[in-house]
C-alpha cells in the first residue's frame, strides 16, 4: 500500500510520542521534565534498571543511551507491537482521527503541487522583505517605528510590505517563472470569474506565518491607510494553510517553550512580537479567531499549562469562558489552562509600550487557573440569599465539574469547590461584643472594662496551637478530653454514612460543613463526598465503600472500628435507614456542641493565661457552664443504645467547670 505524500508526516506531528511510549515505559520523575518535553525511563528494548531511554516529546523522537535504539513514533509502534510500518501507521491513525486515503495518482499530483507552492510563499516572503526598504513603503516604516518594531524585530519576523498596485505580485512572480494558477492557489492572487487577475494583498505591512515545520503556508497582512478595511487580513485556506490548526510563531515559540516551562497566548501577531520585545520568546497566537480544538491540541503539545492572555474587559471575559467551556472535556494531567487578564482596553503590546517588561512580566504571574474564572462566573454579582438560589448555584457547578472527563481531575475540583462554598456560605464571625452579649456572659460588678483581643480567625478555632504554659493548665488538660471524645463522634458519623449511603446524600450539606479535627478522618469525609458526587441514582454501600477505597488509596474502616463504634446498633449496616438517620443527626448535633465548648475553654484559658482574670471570676465560670449546658442539651440519647440514661454524661461537662473555678482560686488577686 502506497500512502501520499505528506501524510506521515501529518500522523508524526498529530501524536505524541511520549503519550505513546508512556504506555511501555514507567518514566522516572527525576529525571523527567513534562514542561519540556524531556522524558526518562528503564529502555523498553533491554533489560536494564536505570533510565537511559530518552524521548524528546518536541521533537518526536526517541534513543536509548544503553543499547542504542532510536526513531520516531512509528519505529516505536513497529518495534514495541511487533508490527510492519502500514499496520503501525494504520493503529496511529485510528488514534489521532485521521482517515488513510488510498493512493491514487491525484494524490501524488497535489503533494508535488504542494512543494510547489511553498517555494512560492518563499519567494512572496523576500519579495515584500525586500518592498519595506524602497520608497513605496516609507508609511509602512513610519507605522512599525511608532510601534517600536526596530531593525532586529523586523528581521527576526520577517516582516515585509505589499505594495499598493494591483499586480505588482503577480508581475513579480510569473516572471520568475511562476505559474499564476499556483499564485491563486497559494492565496497570493485572486481571479474572478470575469475579470483580470489582482494581488490579494495591496497597500499592508506583511507578516510570514509559518507552521511547525518552518515552512511559509500564509500572510498576516495590516492595513495602514485611514479607513483601510479590513484592518487585519489573512490568506485564505489553501492546501498549506488550515487556520483552524496553524497558530502563528508556534515554531520558534516551541523551543522557547520548552525552556520556559510554559507557553503564552495572545490575540494577534503584533501580541506575539510585543512580547518577543520584552524577552518573552514562548508566545504564540490565533489568527483571527477564536481558539479552537485543534489549537489547544497544539498549544499542549508545546507545554502543560499554556498562559492564556486577555483584555480584562467583558470581550474579554466572554472570550475566556467560550475558551474555558471548550477546554473543559479535555482538561486533565498535563492539560491544563491558565487566564492572564490585562487592563481594561488594553493588549500585551499596549503593556509592554506603557510599562516595559516587567509590566507584562507582573500581569502574566498573576495568571488565575481556569477553576477562579468558573467560580466568578457563577458567583460574582449573584444574590444568593434564598434556598433555591444556592441549590441553582450547585447545579451550575455540578454541570461544569460533570464535564471534566478526567475523573482525578474531576475529583480534585469536587473538593476545591466544596472549600469554596463552604467559606462563601459560612456565618460572618460575630464580634466579641456580640459573643460576650448574651445573658450567660454578664458583665463584671468590677466596672473595669475587659480588653478587647479582636475576633477569632474563622474555621475551628481549637485547631489553634497553645502555648505550653496553656497546655499544663487544667482547662487545657480538660480540653484532651474534649479532643479526644471529639475523634469518636467524627469517627461515628463517617462510619454511619457509610454503613448507610442513602442518609449520608441526605446530610450531604452537613457533611460539607463539618471540619473534622483529625486530619485522617478529613480525608475520609474528603473521600466520601466525592464519592457520593459521582455516585448513580441508585446508591450501594459496596459501590459507596469501593470508591472511598480508591479516593483514599486504603481501607478507611480500621480507622472507624471504634468499640463504642462498633458497639452502637443504630450505625451498624443492619440498622434501619430512619434509626440510622436519626443517630448520625444527633452525632452531628454532639459535635457542633463540642466544637462551641472547646472553642469557649480556649477563650477562657486565653484570658487566665493573659494575667486578665481581674474581675471575671463570675463571668469566666457563667462561660464555661454555658458552654457546657448547651452541649449537654444534645444529649438526648447517647453513643451506645436507647435504653441508657441520658445523664450519665452530665458529670464530665460538670468537671470542665470545677476545673474552671479552681484554677480562679489559685490565681493572685490584683490590687
């Protein structure tokens, strides 16, 4: 079987052959690079320990340091799979989409007409470099002076100019011997139907846009004369030119990459020089059009996280999230976006102009990964003050996260977004007055006004690390205890919502709020609310539990066999779904209540600690009790079974307060 001419090489550029040998192969991360391209691994050909198989993902090949085996993708797929080069093109092109035509003549035909027309291009290229010089295009030179485009910038670009005359090309070319239906088909002239044939471009500065391969496939061509329409044109499609896969500088911009890690996006082929002025090399750019999936392809075959730079304007905006929802199915490891957005009504050549490098250098660090823009989309300016408004908001996430493919990645947004929420939904802190207001906390007959510390930090605030003459105090040593009964209630109610799926979706927004103090236990609830995000309708506890198992990389239920745990009917799987429901609510109730008397303890001790005991014997003893009565009020039934009595747990909350009122008794009074 013959292919056509140019067809491999397509296949080469359309695969990655690191994705491919990826599959062979375990790359060693300290050798590797991913931002560029630089792959290790134990050879695939040989028996070996260390990494000498190197692939340039870049450039598309591969060699080993050990037995010396090396090639390209193809010699990969033939040697690997121990098949013939048609075979191994035939299994890459099912991979990258892409139908083998037959062989025919015709084919071989338009291949050979395609050599010609890039010698054609090239030719086009030194005949405008050559046009800027001469008197015709001294506007031409005035423009790019006042843009700051110097000798070397026009040189690097190639830049040129296209005289104001309708054949001025055409004349050129065909008298080096170019065919003029080759001009036409190039996109270098036009031909109506019914009239003489004109240059396609009259009267612009010239920009060579060039594919991967270095090779002129197209003109980006401005306009300098007032009124002049369109401002921007480029050639249309031809057999070189697809715009919907060409991204302009993306040769050069590709080694720069590759070194710097990353790869810059801009709106326009002035963009992309503006930025090589200021030293930014990795930058290329559309033409003309929005970005589409063949770009990105490309974009991340040149880096993981291209930088994407836009106007901060609407049109802006608006641009970044048809972007975000194109990229979204494809997002993944190594495919990934971020959004750079400049001052209002103004492009990278406009910063570069206004402020020099290190202006456009800030905005590009101060890029924001595409999760920051789907949040302010759906967030910023929206009044969500009602039920039905959050519950609008959770759909509108749950539509953008449902449509990462990735199910890590998917994952990882799961919990980003819960953060979110659950700091966009929290209570404001009240402030100390207010906290101190209530009429368990009655002001001192002292007349001394008590010291105002400020508001806690938000989140649990006995997570917040004591001092060690705190630590020895006999608050604090009262407080072990509440941590460590605080680690069988989180335990409790992880364990039941596993044991019982249907309760844990129902509790689902209790679950999101609650801040587990141990860290192993977070992770367990981390786990299984993502387990339960990606869950079907019709729930399982062995589906529930397995996926759990898989978030977590272990088996969570050694770390949940607690005896009280294990002892407490109303959380075993043979638990109804109501006495189930009933009993992780109230552990839920119990722990709130913990966390309020843990958090008043600290307080207290903070004031004890601080030498301000003067004058709150009374208060700091209502305090303690307030805290601790609230809690008990919770109480209704205990950890183990029904028919215990309620009360029995009343003595341990009685003696935070004796150890309250003795630690005030050992205290020196202040005269």
């Amino acid at each position: 079987m013959q292919l056509p001419p140019g067809f491999v090489d397509e296949l080469r550029g359309r695969v990655s052959l690191a994705q491919i040998a990826g599959r062979r192969v375990t790359w060693d991360p300290r050798k590797s690079n991913a931002a560029r391209g630089d792959w290790w691994a134990p050879c695939p050909f040989h028996q070996e320990k260390t990494a000498s198989f190197h692939v340039d993902d870049a450039k598309g090949f591969y060699y080993c340091f050990g037995c010396h085996a090396k090639g390209d993708v193809l010699d990969f797929v033939r040697e690997t799979e121990n098949v013939g080069f048609i075979e191994a093109v035939e299994r890459l092109a099912a991979e990258a989409g892409m139908a083998i035509p037959a062989a025919d003549p015709v084919a071989a035909a338009r291949a050979a007409a395609a050599t010609g027309l890039v010698e054609a291009m090239e030719a086009a290229v030194r005949f405008y470099r050559g046009q800027l010089t001469g008197a015709r295009a001294a506007e031409a030179r005035a423009y790019l002076e006042r843009r700051g485009l110097g000798a070397e910038a026009i040189e690097r670009f190639e830049i040129g100019y296209a005289p104001d005359g309708r054949t001025v090309l055409i004349e050129h070319l065909t008298g080096k011997g170019f065919e003029l239906s080759r001009l036409v088909e190039a996109g270098l002239a036009g031909k109506p139907e019914h009239g003489t044939p004109y240059d396609r471009f009259r009267g612009r500065i010239m920009f060579p846009i060039r594919d991967a391969r270095g090779r002129a496939i197209a003109f980006g061509a401005r306009a300098i004369a007032p009124g002049q329409e369109p401002k921007y044109l480029n050639s249309p499609e031809t057999p070189l030119f697809d715009k919907s896969r060409t991204l302009y500088n993306a040769g050069p911009a590709g080694a720069a990459a590759r070194k710097a890690g990353t790869v810059i996006v801009t709106e326009g082929y002035m963009d992309v020089i503006a930025l090589a002025r200021a030293g930014i090399a990795h930058a290329v750019a559309p033409l003309g059009t929005a970005i589409t999936e063949r770009q990105l392809e490309a974009l991340w075959k040149l880096a993981p996280e291209p930088v994407v730079a836009l106007d901060g304007d609407n049109a802006g905006l608006a641009a970044a999230q048809r972007l975000i929802d194109l990229a979204l199915p494809h997002l993944g490891a190594g495919r990934s976006l971020r959004f750079a957005l400049l001052p209002p009504g103004q492009d990278p050549d406009d910063v570069v102009r206004n402020g020099g490098p290190a202006a456009i250098a800030a905005v590009l660090a101060g890029s924001r990964p595409v999760i920051d823009l789907i949040w302010s989309r759906e967030t910023e300016g929206q009044v969500l003050d009602s039920p039905e408004r959050r519950a609008a908001l959770d759909a509108r996430l749950r539509g953008h996260v449902g449509r990462i493919a990735d199910a890590s990645l998917r994952a990882h947004w799961e919990a980003e977004i819960r953060t979110r929420r659950a700091a966009l939904f929290a209570p404001a802190p009240k402030a100390p007055a207010e906290r101190r207001s209530h009429g368990a906390f009655p002001p001192s007959g002292t007349g001394k006004r008590r010291r105002n510390r400020g508001d806690f930090p938000p989140g649990p605030i006995f997570l917040a690390p004591a001092a060690p003459s705190t630590r020895r105090s006999l608050l604090a040593q009262s407080q072990e205890g509440l941590f460590a009964e605080e680690r069988v209630r989180e335990s409790a109610i992880l364990a039941g919502c596993l044991n019982h799926p249907e309760v844990a979706v129902r509790l689902e927004p209790r679950l999101e709020r609650l801040a587990c103090r141990c860290g192993n236990l977070e992770q367990i609830r981390a786990a299984l609310l993502s387990a339960l995000a990606d869950a079907p309708d019709n729930l399982s506890r062995a589906a529930i539990a397995a996926a759990v198992r898989a978030r977590l990389g272990r088996d969570p239920d050694s770390e949940l066999a607690l005896g009280q745990i294990r002892a407490n009917p109303h959380l075993a799987p043979s638990a109804s779904l109501e006495q189930a429901a009933r009993a992780i609510g109230e552990e839920l109730d119990r722990h709130a209540a913990l966390a309020g008397r843990a958090a008043e303890v600290l307080e207290a001790t903070a004031d004890v600690e601080a030498g301000q005991s003067d004058g709150l014997d009374h208060g700091l003893t209502e305090r303690v009790r307030a805290a601790a009565e609230a809690e008990h009020a919770t109480y209704t039934r205990p950890l183990a079974d029904d028919g215990a009595d309620p009360g029995l747990e009343g003595p341990e909350f009685l003696s935070v307060i004796a150890a309250s009122e003795a630690l005030l008794a050992r205290k020196p009074r202040r005269r």
